[in-house]
C-alpha cells in the first residue's frame, strides 16, 4: 500500500467493551510502534515490534493493553474492559529498519472513544 | 533521555520564512535531532532530522549550533498548509528507534 493504514478511523465502545484497533504497516517495513495521543498532548510510545517479536512493550499503561503481530506484518491493539481514561487517539507507525537514522511513517490514527 | 524545550506556539505570515526554535541542552554526542509536524486530524509526518552539521531537504532547513544544545527548523517560505503543531525530538534509542514526542510547538500561518 502506499502508507500505513488503521482501522478503523473512529471507535466509539461502551465502558467495560473489548476494542481491536488494526494497523496495516508498510509492505517490508520491519519495525512497527503503536503510539496513543491523548486531546492536546503529543503522542505516548506504548510498544515496538520488530517482524514478530514484540521487544518493548514499556509504555503499555495497563495488562488490559495487548498488542500482537503474529506474522511480522499487521499488527492489532488490543483493549479490554475499556475504560474511559482510554479514550484518545492510537496511532501505528511502521520504518523500514530499525536504528538512528530510519523515517517512521504514521498512520492518520483510530480515535477511540469510551462512553 | 535528553529533553527538548520548544515554545508553545508561534505565529507566522504567509510567504514568509518560519523559524521554530528548540533547545536540547543535555543531548548525548551520538543522539540526533529530528522534526516532525502534525497536521489537525492526521499522523506525525517526518519532516528532517541531523547530527551536528546543517541540513537541508525539500520541506525545510535544520540548523544546529556548535555545541548541539539547540536548532531551529526553517520553514523558508510557510503557506497555509504548514499550519501544525511541530515537534522536536532527540532520539533516545537506537535499538528500538521509539520516539519521545513533548508538547511540540503550535504554528499558525496567516494570510
């Protein structure tokens, strides 16, 4: 594809609700980051794959936070029991290595909003 | 983690070069700086970045000082559609890459 794609766009789930966002990386990228922006914040590093394997995992605020990308491709953020400190918007980015001097490209985002 | 300070926003006319300020005074010797913009309602888009030596692309101009405790990005001829917030970052790891975004700088460009 020409650029990460997310999906989708806007969630809106009921308190206590499980939510999937997708993250469509770019063909060949390796390296995979899930980002959340809260309104008027900049954007928060939640977690980092590398192809399949999920090497940083540091900014996940709770265990109702998973995140998987079993094929080293599309990866999928996973929420449950969702509360609404959650709501905000969650962004993927995918680069092409991993290192200094790699450009991350960015998704436009899934804002996700509890009620 | 080497911090970044960045004023919170910035007006600028049309036609009319933007500078964006941002100091990193504890920057590590082999950390880089680089920009990203966010446009309302889209992702962060890289924009440059540098080691110690200025650089230039299609989008703007990073110029860092000697001693690498702060840059400004250069807009040369800002238009409308450059209005975004824009964000400074060292980064931090090299093994993972991740980027520690603050609160960035607003831009307005006015006609």
């Amino acid at each position: 594809g020409a650029g990460v794609s997310q999906s989708p766009r806007y969630k809106v789930a009921k308190r206590g609700q499980d939510v999937a966002l997708r993250c469509d990386p770019i063909s060949g990228h390796v390296s995979l980051f899930w980002y959340q922006q809260a309104l008027g914040q900049g954007p928060e590093f939640l977690t980092y794959f590398q192809n399949e394997a999920q090497l940083d995992k540091s900014g996940l605020p709770s265990d109702r936070f998973f995140a998987e990308r079993p094929e080293g491709s599309v990866s999928t953020l996973k929420i449950q029991r969702t509360q609404q400190e959650d709501s905000a918007v969650y962004l993927c980015a995918s680069s092409l290595i991993q290192g200094t001097n790699t450009e991350a490209f960015f998704g436009q985002g899934t804002r996700l909003t509890v009620v | 983690d080497a911090k970044t300070t960045q004023p919170t926003s910035m007006d600028c006319a049309e036609g009319r070069a933007a500078n964006l300020p941002c100091n990193h005074s504890t920057i590590s010797g082999n950390e880089y700086v680089y920009w990203y913009r966010q446009i309302h309602s889209q992702g962060p888009q890289y924009i440059i970045h540098g080691l110690k030596n200025n650089e230039t692309n299609e989008m703007a101009s990073l110029i860092i000082t000697e001693d690498r405790k702060s840059s400004t990005l250069i807009l040369p001829h800002a238009t409308l559609r450059d209005t975004a917030v824009y964000y400074c970052i060292v980064r931090v790891e090299y093994y993972t890459g991740k980027l520690i975004f603050g609160q960035g700088t607003t831009l307005q460009v006015k006609p």
